[in-house]
C-alpha cells in the first residue's frame, strides 16, 4: 500500500513531468506507439476479418492461427528483431501488431457474420453487389462488435507498449525497468499507475464511442 501512495505522489510531482525524460514525454512516446500498432494491426486484420465474414471461407483456419499467433511471446519477438534492427522502434512495433491482429480480426469476421441472412436478402432484393452489400449494409450492422475488437486490441496495446522501455525506446516502460534496476519503487508504482489509468481512459471512449453509434456493447472475443 505504501508504494502505491508513492506512486501516486511520484505521478503527480511537477518536476517529473517536464524535461527530455519527463513523464510528459514518455506519455506522448506511449500513445504514439501504440497508435501506430494499432493502425498497422488493422490495415492487416480488418480485410482479413471483412473476407472471412463476408465469403464464410477460411474461418476455422484463420481461429486456429490467431490461437497461435496469440501464443508468440511478445517480448520473445522483440528480442529477436532487435538483434537484426537494434535501436529503432520496429521490432516494438512488429510485437505490439502482433499482439493486437488477433482480435481485431476475429471480431470482425465475426461482426460481418452476425449481420441476420434477411437483411443480406434484402440487399440483394435491392440490386446491390456483394462488394455495395458488404459496405452499405454488413459493415454498418458489423460496427459494434468491429469497435469491441478494436477496444480489446487498443487495450492490450498500451498495457504491452512498456516493453518499448525494455530496449531503452521511452513510454512508460523506461520509468518502470530503471526503477526496479535502481529500486525506485515509486517510480515503478506511479508509472504502472499511468499506464493503469491509459488503458481506462481509452476503455472508457470506446464505451463511449459503442453507445454514441447505438450499438450495444459486446464483449471482445
């Protein structure tokens, strides 16, 4: 409890917010990453989730590989890549996109396959394509568990973007491997805290975003 409480305190002391290796600094380097995880997990996983949703092909396959995919041990991977490019963010990057595909994927091959069979009828009734039909009406259905996924992998993402510290690339991570390397317990403590508190705000706007779209909320697969 009392490293909790100086946590806190570490966290909120002016003096170590400002500065080049400043709380304010580590914070902008933690949402970055973890934007541009999450942007290269979708520009892999949402036309894979989209093809398996819309054609029904590749389901049991793509289950199966996202069962493995999640099983590779992110900071194994950053340890790899970081023997072949050290000192530069890409092997925290490829981790992170691997982590965070999974999900995204999943939800929304599933989202696409939850869209009821009438409702595709009545697009086809309409003279729409498959190409019209999975825009205009699966993907608009889809919305809310495709959000759930994307939550569940925005989630994961910023509570796994401390290994960035690991290897010395910044985020709240740095606070957290120096302060057990010097026994700075509140350092250790009050950055958890930030990364604790990242992961709820972000919770809490695709909550917000879900209820705003009128979707109902679904849980991540």
């Amino acid at each position: 409890m009392r490293d909790i409480l100086d946590g806190f305190g570490w966290l909120t002391t002016a003096d170590n917010w400002w500065g080049k290796n400043g709380i304010a600094v580590a914070l902008g380097e933690h949402l970055r990453y973890s934007l541009y995880a999450l942007l290269g997990a979708a520009a892999i996983g949402f036309p894979i989730g989209l093809f398996i949703g819309h054609t029904g092909r590749g389901r049991f396959v793509a289950a199966n590989l996202a069962g493995l995919w999640r099983a590779i041990p992110t900071i194994g991977v950053v340890g790899v890549l970081f023997d072949w490019k050290p000192l530069t963010l890409w092997p925290v990057l490829v981790a992170l996109i691997i982590l965070a595909v999974p999900p995204i994927m999943l939800n929304t091959a599933a989202g696409i396959d939850s869209v009821p069979p009438d409702v595709r009828d009545a697009a086809r009734g309409m003279g729409l394509t498959g190409w019209q039909s999975l825009w205009q009406v699966e993907v608009p259905n889809a919305v809310p568990l495709i959000l759930a996924g994307v939550r569940s992998a925005a989630n994961q993402v910023i509570a796994t973007a401390t290994i960035a510290g690991f290897v010395g690339l910044g985020t709240f991570g740095v606070f957290i491997f120096s302060g057990i390397g010097t026994r700075q317990y509140d350092k250790v403590a009050g950055a958890s805290i930030g990364v604790i508190t990242l992961v709820l705000v972000v919770e809490l706007l695709f909550a917000s975003l879900q209820r705003l779209i009128g979707g109902r909320a679904t849980r991540p697969l």
